[in-house]
C-alpha cells in the first residue's frame, strides 16, 4: 500500500466547507447510521483491524459468500457437522462443541427456539444465526440428475470495472519506469453451486496498469482461477480439482487463505478450521492449485491428501547458480512495470503432503506432514534479523493440532516443526464462566528459527515466528443492552527483527462497550492501545531501542431511523508516539446515510468524513461501504475530506447493478500518492460499476 504525500498550506476553507455540510446532515438528517446486520459490522471490525497489513484490493468476498448461500440455502441443523457450522462466523468453537453436546443429549431439535436452552447461546447469537439455518432436510445425491444439476443448482455471475479518474504518472510515456498496461481494473467471477454437493468457481482479474490481451497476456487476463468441487461422495468427503484451500488446527503448521485474529469478539483466536476447500477468491496469492481430497477411511478417521504445483513471482538475484533472495519474493499479484513482468512466474513452488485427523463433535486430533520444493534455491540477505531465515530449496513440515471440550471448557491447540530447524507452538482454553461471561486465555512461543511459507497463528508476526506471548480475553453480556469485551496481550521478541536491533517486547489492550436498547439503536466506545520497541530514528553510532505507543479511541452510534434510511456516525481519535518525540495525532469525522426501502429497486448509500492525521503513523483507517464483494479499507492520512456513494438498482429479477463513486480532496495538497500512482492536484476519485446475475 503506498504512503501519500502531501503539500499543505494553511488555509481553512475545505475543513469549514466540509464542516458545514457535516453539521447539515448531523442536525437535519439525525447523529447516526443504520444498524446493520450483524455480519456485516463483524466483517467490518475484522476488515478495520487488519487493514494495515493487506495490499490495495485485498479480495475478502469469501467472508461474505457462504453467508449469501446460506441465507438461501440454511444448514439442517439436525444433519449438520462441526465442519459446517464453522463456516458461519457468529459461531465461536465452544458455541459449536455445546450445540453438539445438546443434540447427543437431547435428540434432534423439534424447533429452531430449542436453541435457547444450549450453554452460550444468547440471544444475539441466536438472532444472528437464524436466518442462516433451518430444520428442512436437504435432497442429497440420492435424488440427483443432470436436470437438477441445470434447473436447481445456483449460479452468480460478477462483471466489475473499476478506473481512478485522474491521470496517475505511471500511465504517462516517460523514459524510466511506467506501466505497460491500461488504468483500469476489471473483475470476472462466475460460481456455480449444487446444495453441498457439486460447485465450480472461475476467477480473471486484470489490476490497474496490467496488459489485457496484449502484451504478455495476449490470450487472457493477467490473473485465471479455476476450481471444480465435489462433495459427500461416498468415502471421498471432498474432492477439488484446480484451485484450493488448505486450513488446519490453529494455522501453525498449515493453513492458507483468510483467517481471524485478535480483535471486539475475543473468541475468534481461537481458529475455526475447516481443512479443505475450493479457493473463490482474487487474490493471488495464498492458494494451492492441483488436485486434494479427503476420504473417511473409518468413523471418524478423515485423510486429505494433495498435490499442487504453482509459479510463484520472485525476484532472482543469480540466475546463474539458481539462487534468489527470499526478501524479494512478491505476494501483490502486479505485473505492471518492467521488473513486475520479468519476475512474474518465475519460481516454480511444488507442495504435497497430507493430513490424518480424528473428527467428533467433542474431540478433534491430527497429524499433518508436508514436502515444500522451490526451483531455485533460498539465501538469507547480510541483515542480522535475517540469521535464521531459511536456506535451500526443500522445507518439510510436520505438525500436531487438538480440540477437546469437557463440560464448559474448550481446549485446542498445534505444535509444529520444520525438520532441522525449530518448533512453534500455541495452547489455549475458552470457556463459559456463566450464561454472561465467557473468557479466553492462550498461550504461544514461537522459536526465531521456525520455517513455514503455509502458517497464519495468533501474534503480532504474519508468519508464527521469533515470538512469545500470552494472550487472554473476556466477553461479557449481564443483559440484552449491554455487552463489553477486553483483551490483554503480552508479547515478546527474543530476536532481531526489520527496523528492531535487540530483543524486544511489548502489549496490547483493547476493550469495548455496546449499548443496544432496541433493535434499531446501536451505540460503541472502544479505546486500544498498543506498545512496542524500534531503532530509534536519532543518527546515532549504534541503534537503541525506543519505546513506540499508539491509541485509538472510537465513538460510534448506529441508528435506523424507518424502514427506509438509517444512519451511522463516527469520531475515531489517534495519538502516535516514538521515544522522546512529540506525541502526533489524527482523526477521522464521518457520517454515513443508507436508504433501503423494502419495496422499491433502488437503494444507496453515501459517507461525508472529514479527517485531519499530522503524519502517516497517526493515520485512520475505516471500513467503507462498497459493491457486493468489493471490500474497501479507506486509509485516512493527511488533511481533507471523503465522500463515496453506492447505488444499487434490481433491474430484473436476478440482476442486480451497482455504481460507486468515492473521492478524495486533500486540503491545499499539490500532489496525491507516490512513486507511479502519483496524480497532480489535490484530489483523487475511483468510478466502479458492477453487474451481478444470479440464475
């Protein structure tokens, strides 16, 4: 993601522009937004919290996808599994383990209030999970022929376009650097899904400044995916034939793709995993792409097996003895420049290996080995942090993972080891203290020597290493108004990291209060402060450590006002500290208005913000309303103002369109964005329309 700079003055006219129009909306249209579904404020906090770490674009529509299936398509909850319900994101681990323990106890459910009587399942839980389940047996293969297959089986086509309208260096004819390909981004997405037995998913993607059938992709877009799925085969569970998703235990040892972390809903550190899946996403990165099944070899004993080939970006540092530098190997997917086209695809990374597991609804086990074999060969750079990174061209990776609940206690956890080299390992428990309390308390340690390129565990690394930590949270919910969370999370370093030339250590703390005395009123205060260690920035001889601080506090109130409009504000304040510096600070002013009438074909959206950061260390981030699987992230830094309005229109039945348009206007700024993405003047706004046909 690129830092923007910026060129001030100081004259006050756009903030009391923008000021004014904010206090219009404030005083005549009300001081808060609509409360929205309850998974969409989820996939909000999960998108805010970890927006700092993804690339532009990241594609998150698989949250969302299995949601818009079951909403027309529920789970049978007297035919489900553990491996179904984890695919619904209001249900913690433990939820899960008590429902099952209530189904062996009490037999099948007779009606879906039954619900209310399971350990852990409150009200708002309840709320949110009924939309997405039901009692209604489904078909099954036993039913099944080619004309279901037509008529039955449910299909989503995507087609998206989206261009920024200002004209951004990089696509200028200057000598040097610039991109090869058009400014526009272009999306494809088509899935076909028969109930829970037989889908198809198909992906193209070509991203701003890529070639579009010319140049190196003459025949294509610069990105294809492709996936056929097959389930409840007998013996064979799941069977995917192109691209796909491996997610085991608590993501040590195994796990690609998306997954959660710490954040409002402290139970989501504990992973959900569901093993093997088709890979729907964008992305273009994370995934496996070749052949995997499991298959019940007894009972409960599931084996998945699998094969995958890919070619990896990477930047070659020595073609001539096949080594390369692991610091520039690529994830972004961007092939727009010179360099990005010469090192796409070329590293060849072939994956195989397995997972024997034991699966019951109280008590889940396994064992995961797998072979990584790279072309060319890894060397580690002449940094001190970078000592212990890996070397060669062959990784083995075996591992251990668990789950267990006795009585009102969860317990899960994974060991891992990469063969000769270190180990990473992470143990936790989650249990329901009472009806209002529930608590989390997870302990990891991570050797600096631990390698994996498939890993995604609980820390403050991406990638479960060089890291010791012990994390614990509450949930508390004394009555159906209210409802707070907190978390503490002490971590430390014991060796070197990038812009860190010691040991070192650090904490987080977040809590939260909710206030919901109807249905149609939401109001949040949450406050998090984080605290680590860097090089300070003083040209000394020898790099000490500073202590580096940051705060967020955050007011939000959410309110629907009618059956048409509802509205949401939001004040987020941001206090950034490094050593004996000034403290900097930011913040961010919004107010969003959704109108939605049940009745009609047309629905909007629209947000008028107005922010003010003194550096990018105290910049904002907030989640931004956006077409149907198009997440946005909005990254709020410098001074000025946001606007950005969706509409969707149902033009026919089944065909749903959308347009969005969003600006930027930073305030007396000569110049917006860095490097190629530079645009001259002081404002910068995308266009995107979307097509949607389901049939």
């Amino acid at each position: 993601m690129n830092e923007d700079r910026f060129i001030m003055t100081n004259s006050p006219s756009l903030f009391w522009q923008s000021l004014s129009l904010f206090f219009f909306f404030f005083i005549f249209l009300a001081p808060v937004i609509a409360q929205q579904q309850q998974q969409q404020e989820i996939i909000k906090d999960i998108v805010e919290r970890i927006a700092p770490d993804l690339p532009e674009d990241f594609d998150l529509s698989e949250l969302l996808e299995q949601l818009q299936y079951f909403s027309t398509h529920p789970i049978n909850l007297n035919q489900t599994s553990v491996v179904e319900l984890k695919l619904l994101v209001m249900l913690s681990p433990l939820q899960i383990s008590n429902f099952f323990s209530h189904i062996s106890i009490n037999g099948k459910l007779l009606d879906l209030l039954e619900l209310q009587s399971i350990a852990g399942f409150d009200i708002q839980t309840i709320q949110n999970l009924l939309p997405f389940v039901s009692l209604t047996i489904p078909s099954g293969y036993k039913n099944l022929n080619f004309k279901d297959l037509l008529n039955k089986g449910n299909s989503d086509l995507i087609l998206r376009y989206a261009q920024t309208i200002e004209a951004q260096k990089g696509f200028q004819d200057l000598p040097g650097s610039r991109y090869f390909g058009t400014p526009e981004k272009l999306l494809v997405k088509y899935r076909y899904q028969y109930e829970q037995l037989f889908s198809v998913s198909a992906v193209f993607k070509k991203d701003a400044g890529e070639e579009f059938f010319s140049g190196n992709n003459t025949y294509s877009f610069d990105f294809n995916s492709f996936s056929i799925g097959l389930y409840q085969l007998g013996k064979i569970s799941k069977l995917v034939l192109g691209d796909y998703s491996l997610q085991f235990g608590q993501g040590l040892t195994l796990w690609s793709g998306f997954s959660f972390g710490k954040g409002p809903d402290v139970a989501g550190v504990a992973k959900k995993d569901i093993g093997l899946k088709t890979y729907t996403s964008s992305n273009e990165s994370s995934f496996f792409r070749g052949v995997a099944g499991s298959v019940t070899l007894y009972k409960n004993l599931n084996l998945t097996s699998f094969v995958s080939y890919r070619k990896l970006d990477a930047s070659q540092t020595d073609l001539t003895n096949g080594q390369f530098g692991q610091v520039n190997t690529s994830i972004s997917g961007l092939h727009r420049t010179k360099s990005e086209l010469k090192n796409q695809q070329s590293l060849d990374q072939l994956v195989y290996g397995g997972a024997l597991q034991y699966l019951s609804n109280n008590l889940s086990a396994g064992i995961i080995g797998y072979q990584t074999h790279y072309g060319s060969e890894f060397i580690t750079g002449n940094q001190a942090y970078n000592a212990h990174g890996f070397t060669g061209k062959d990784l083995t990776n075996i591992g251990l993972h668990y789950n267990y609940t006795f009585k009102n206690i969860y317990f899960f956890g994974e060991g891992a080891k990469s063969l000769n080299s270190g180990m990473a390992l992470i143990n936790g428990a989650m249990t329901s203290i009472s009806p209002k309390i529930s608590a989390v308390l997870v302990n990891r340690n991570y050797d600096a020597n631990y390698h994996n390129f498939f890993s995604q565990g609980l820390g403050e690394n991406s990638d479960a290493t060089n890291e010791k930590g012990w994390y614990t949270g509450l949930n508390y919910a004394p009555n159906n108004y209210w409802a707070g969370a907190i978390y503490a999370d002490l971590f430390r370093f014991p060796w070197l990291k990038y812009r860190v030339n010691a040991a070192s250590s650090g904490y987080e703390v977040m809590t939260q209060v909710l206030y919901r005395p109807t249905k149609t009123f939401t109001a949040t205060a949450r406050f998090k402060t984080k605290q680590n260690q860097q090089n300070t920035d003083l040209d000394v001889p020898v790099k000490y450590l500073d202590e580096v601080s940051k705060q967020n506090y955050r007011m939000e109130v959410n309110w629907r006002l009618n059956r048409k409009f509802s509205l949401q504000n939001r004040l987020e304040l941001c206090r950034f500290k490094k050593g004996n510096t000034t403290a900097e600070s930011g913040y961010l002013i919004y107010q969003d208005i959704a109108y939605s009438p049940l009745s009609s074909r047309l629905s909007a959206n629209m947000r008028l913000a107005y922010f003010n950061t003194e550096s990018y260390n105290s910049r904002v981030y907030a989640y931004e309303d956006d077409v149907l699987y198009g997440f946005s992230f909005g990254m709020y830094n410098g001074k000025g103002a946001r606007t950005f309005l969706n509409v969707k229109y149902k033009a026919l039945r089944g065909l749903d369109i959308w347009t969005r348009y969003a600006l930027f206007i930073y305030q007396d700024a000569k110049t917006v964005g860095s490097g190629l993405d530079e645009i001259q003047g002081n404002r910068k706004s995308e266009l995107k329309l979307q097509m949607r046909y389901k049939f």
